[in-house]
C-alpha cells in the first residue's frame, strides 16, 4: 500500500514537473515580438496566416476555451502551438497534458496577451492550428468518412499515455474528467440522436459571411452532416470569427471547397447524392420529401440565393412560412432543413 502511494505521488511530481517545463512564460509584448514562433498571434495576422507561409503550411487560429478543447481533443488538424492567459493554467491542464511534447503552451499575464493579439481578448485562450493540404471534394465524398474518424484524438492520446505510463495518477483523473464532460455535448444538453440511416451533405454556394458560414458548420456537427462543400467564392471556414462562431464545428466537420457550383453539382451526381436546392420559389415543401440514403443541400446568398443554373439541375424546395416575410437567414434555414432531413 505504501509503495501503491509513492509510485501515484511520483507520478504526480513527474506531471507537474512536466506541465511547468513546457510552460513558456511571456512577460512583456516586447518579448514576444522576438520570439519567432509567436509571430503568428502578433496583430492576429489572419490574412498571411491562412496563405500560408514560404513551406506552404496554412496556419489558423482558434480563440477561447470551448474551441480550443475542440481543437485538441477533437479535431484532426495538428496543434502548432497554445496562447493562454496566466490564470487559465489550472482550468486547461487536461487540454495541455493532451498535447504532444513537442507543442509549445505560451503563457502571459491579460494585458501583455491583450497587447500581442491587438484587441482585448477577454476569452483568454488561443490555439495556433495547422492547416494542413486541401481535401479533394470528389475523394472526401467517395471515402464516406464520418464524424467518428475525426473524434478519434482523444483514444490517441490515451493509448499514448498508457504505453508511456509518466503518472498513473494523473491519467485517472484525466478519465475521471472526461466522464464528467461527454465528448458529445450535444448529447449531453439532452438532444436525442438523430437519424443514422439517412446521409447528409451540404454544399454552399457563394456565401461570404463569416457568421453563417459559421452557424451553418454548428449546425452540421449538431445534425451528423458526412462532409460540407463550399463553392470558390464562399468564404473560408477557417478563419477565426467563422470557428468562434461555429462552436468548434468548423474543426470537426470535414469540408473541401470545389473549383465551381457547378463542378460541385457534378460531383455530387457522379457520388449518387441527390441534389435539393432550398429555394423560396420551391416547388415542394421541405416536409414533403421522401427519405433517401444521400441527399445534399444547397444554400445560396441571402437575397440573390442560388443561381439558376444551379437550380434547373436540383429539385427546388421552399419552407413555408408567413406571407410578410420572402426568405428566412441561410443559417436558420440549414438548421430547420437539417432538422426535417434528418427526422427518424
């Protein structure tokens, strides 16, 4: 029993030992203006970081902590580096111990981070994620990957920590963490699952602003959507506003963007989708479709919606609703089309 009790103390020591080394203290905006690798929180260069730099490796942010655990616990993309606030330490130590070792965790007090971001940030957490090579919209359709091949981070990270074994103690309490916060939040808040049977795609046409696009990714993890398409002229959903709005959505839901709509109509016929365009000057409500096995949405701008040559090669839908108003928001429209698509 006493040496059960030393070994669980050692391993203890043995973390917290770990977390204080790979801690980087940041104490004043001129010290992070020479350090090279924090280049990319400076004025949240968003424009530079989402070209990519002289290797080609896209770079994005995340911003809070919500988003941030979305990055490291659940999402593929590959963690660069953590921004935090000094107090945020205790509150993210689970999020920290799942990092690789090679993952830098800057640390500096609310007005030196405020001053190297250029705004106040007052969620006080950033994530610096790499993008990593454009996904094939014809292969992402074709692979019929799902949400649980992207939820997979955490399982990684525990099978890593059991063949390391650093400290059996603290592992335990990671579990225990993770048992009192479901990775499926939206389970936990007491939504009911939906509809397996049926797959969603959507494909979004020429929408530029950064709050639907966002809302609409929160939808799609919310409804079990397979995959998003965006068109050349939507914007990116990598950008840090549509993250922050999307929940974290945008990191779990996989997307690629394809060269036109129409190219994305073709490729959506050629992989047996069947194309419905949300329209007010639909044909048939929403609620009248059939369930099929594949079935992919269209959303257009609000205001001019989807362009006639996409509408002619899709079956257009309306959502009926009171004569004083023509069209609902892009994203409210996503959510309740999800809603009824995805009805057991």
């Amino acid at each position: 029993m006493v040496a059960l009790r030393d070994r669980s103390l050692a391993g203890i020591v043995l973390f917290v030992c770990f977390l204080a080394a790979r801690l980087v203290t940041i104490s004043s905006v001129d010290a992070a203006n020479a350090t090279p690798f924090l280049y990319p929180y400076v004025g949240v260069r968003e424009r530079d970081l989402l070209r990519g730099n002289g290797d080609g490796e896209g770079l994005f942010i995340a911003e809070g902590e919500v988003v941030v655990r979305v990055l490291v616990m659940r999402s593929p993309f590959t963690v660069r580096s953590l921004l935090i606030e000094t107090r945020r330490i205790e509150t993210l130590r689970d999020v920290i111990d799942a990092l690789p070792e090679s993952v830098s965790v800057y640390v500096a007090p609310q007005g030196v981070l405020d001053g190297i971001v250029g705004f106040p940030i007052h969620r006080g957490v950033l994530g610096l994620g790499v993008r990593g090579p454009a996904t094939d919209p014809s292969d992402l359709l074709a692979t019929g990957k799902d949400k649980s091949e992207f939820n997979s981070r955490r399982e990684r990270i525990e099978a890593r920590a059991e063949r390391e074994e650093p400290a059996q103690a603290y592992l335990s309490y990671v579990r225990r963490h993770r048992s009192a916060q479901p990775t499926n939040r939206f389970r936990a808040a007491g939504c009911r699952t939906r509809s397996k049977s049926r797959k969603i795609v959507i494909g979004l046409v020429g929408l530029a602003n950064h709050d639907n696009v966002g809302s609409i990714f929160r939808n799609a993890a919310a409804f079990g959507v397979q995959a998003i398409l965006l068109d050349n002229l939507c914007c990116d959903p990598l950008y840090r506003k549509s993250i922050r709005v999307s929940v974290g959505g945008a990191l779990m839901v996989p997307f690629a963007r394809c060269a036109s709509a129409e190219v994305m109509l073709d490729i959506l016929e050629d992989h047996g989708w069947e194309p419905i365009a949300l329209s007010p000057r639909g044909e048939r409500e929403l609620r009248s479709l059939a369930p099929v096995a594949k079935r992919a949405l269209l959303l257009g701008t609000e205001g001019e919606g989807l362009p006639e040559t996409i509408l002619r090669r899709a079956q257009r839908v309306r959502i009926d609703m009171q004569p004083t108003l023509d069209s609902l928001n892009v994203a409210v429209t996503s959510g309740i089309a999800l809603y009824e698509a995805t009805r057991s």
